[in-house]
C-alpha cells in the first residue's frame, strides 16, 4: 500500500510539472503538449500590428463608402462653381404677399392677392392695354409652365392688370389658363420692385407657395433668357418636391 501511494504522489507531481527546459520534445505524462507563452514584449507588438491593419482597412472602407459624396461636393464647388449660379436674381430679404390687397377678377369678381397663395406663381405686371412686352411675357409665362412637364401644375402664371383697362380682345385666347387679377398699381410697389432703371412691366417675377417674393428675372427676357429661367424654375420644382404638392390647400376640385 505504501508503494502503491508513493506511486500515486510521483504520478501527481509528474502530470503538474511542464517538461524541463532544454527538452522541448518531452512528453507530458498525460499526453499533452505544453508550450511556453510569448515573451510581454511581444505580444504587445503583435497587439500593435494587428490593431494598425484593422485601422487601415476601416479607413480603406471608409473612403470606398465616402468616395461618391466626395466627388460630387468637388465636381459642385470646384470644377463647375458657375453651375450653381441662378439667372434670376434672388431676393433678400424676401418679401410677403400683401394677402388682404384687393385683387378682383377681370369680370369684377371681388377678390385678395391672399387667395394666390398655395401655388408657385409666374408673375407678370402690366397696364390693360398690354404693349408688346406684356405680350411678349405673358407668352413667355405660358411656354414657361408647360416646359415644366409633370411639375406645370405646382406653378401658376398670373398677369397682374394695374389699371382699369380691358385687354384687347385679341389677346384673350392666349389667355386660356392664365390667372388674371386687377389690383392697385401704387399698392403693388410695396410689394414688388424693379431693378434700378426700369419699370415693374419689365420683369418676371416667382412667388413661393407661401406667398414670398423670391427672384425676379432680367428686363424684357427674350427667348435666349427664358431658357436659362427655364433652368431656375426647373431646379425649384426640384428642390421643392419634397414639401409642395399640386393646387392649393383646401381648394375645392
């Protein structure tokens, strides 16, 4: 029994002893191979080199994912930065539409400026009588719209009459589609302006659904201009897709 137990004890030291240095083939008594850890300083350089490949390739994955945002912010700021500019000029600080100025129909209709608001507006202002640019607007407004395609009924083109005269009778089947207001022409100064030099029959004016004056175009715009306008009232329509809709808000079908 003794034997068996001095046995037992030489067997337990045995199994919990790791093999002598200097004898690396070793066997363990239990069959197991046991091998020495790496030295501090090198796990920790190993730790570090890992750790810089990670960082590369998360910043390789990154720039991959960035490169499209990228290009496009240098292709808009740096090599077209002429691409970004309107034709029309843009008002600042924008102004309200007077909503309570009387503005009634050509039949006598009673009637506010208030009541254009909801819709973009394509404005023209001209006397009754309607000399050839007025007509020439009021043509220009018509084309204008329609080039819009799809968006044509988020924008309204309206001739502002500011005196008491009829149009001539000519004029009214181009007229189909228009919306045609008579309102105070002093009024209307608070309101819109020309550029220095020329008279509010000159321009084109955009409202904004909310009734804000926004931009005005070039004096008497000829064909050459009104496909740049064109180009403005598209980037609008644009950019305002994700907040306007067709007609105006609570208006009857």
């Amino acid at each position: 029994m003794s034997g068996s137990k001095s046995s037992d004890a030489s067997f337990a030291q045995a199994a919990s002893r790791p093999p002598e240095m200097g004898e690396p083939d070793a066997a363990h008594p239990l069959g197991l191979s046991v091998h020495g850890l790496p030295a501090t300083g090198e796990a920790i350089a190993a730790l570090e080199t890992r750790s810089r490949q990670g960082r590369w390739k998360m910043l390789g994955v990154l720039l991959v994912c960035a490169a499209p945002v990228i290009a496009s912010y240098t292709a808009y700021y740096l090599v077209r930065p002429e691409a970004r500019r309107s034709y029309g000029e843009l008002i600042e600080p924008q102004r309200p539409l007077p909503a309570a100025l009387a503005a009634p129909a050509l039949d006598g209709t009673p009637g506010a400026l208030g009541q254009l608001q909801g819709q973009w507006l394509l404005v023209s202002v001209a006397p009754g009588a309607c000399d050839e640019v007025c007509r020439n607007h009021l043509y220009l407004q018509r084309q204008l719209r329609e080039g819009l395609g799809k968006d044509k009924d988020r924008m309204d083109w309206v001739w502002l009459v500011t005196d008491g005269a009829e149009p001539p009778a000519e004029i009214a089947p181009g007229l189909r589609g228009a919306t045609v207001r008579r309102v105070d022409a002093q009024a209307l100064t608070g309101w819109l302006a020309p550029a220095q030099g020329h008279a509010l029959s000159d321009h084109l004016f955009v409202v904004d659904p909310m009734g804000h004056w926004m931009m005005r175009f070039p004096a008497r715009l000829d064909a050459a201009g009104a496909a740049r306008a064109k180009r403005d009232l598209e980037r609008l329509m644009r950019a305002s897709a994700s907040w306007d809709q067709p007609g105006r808000p609570g208006a009857q079908p």
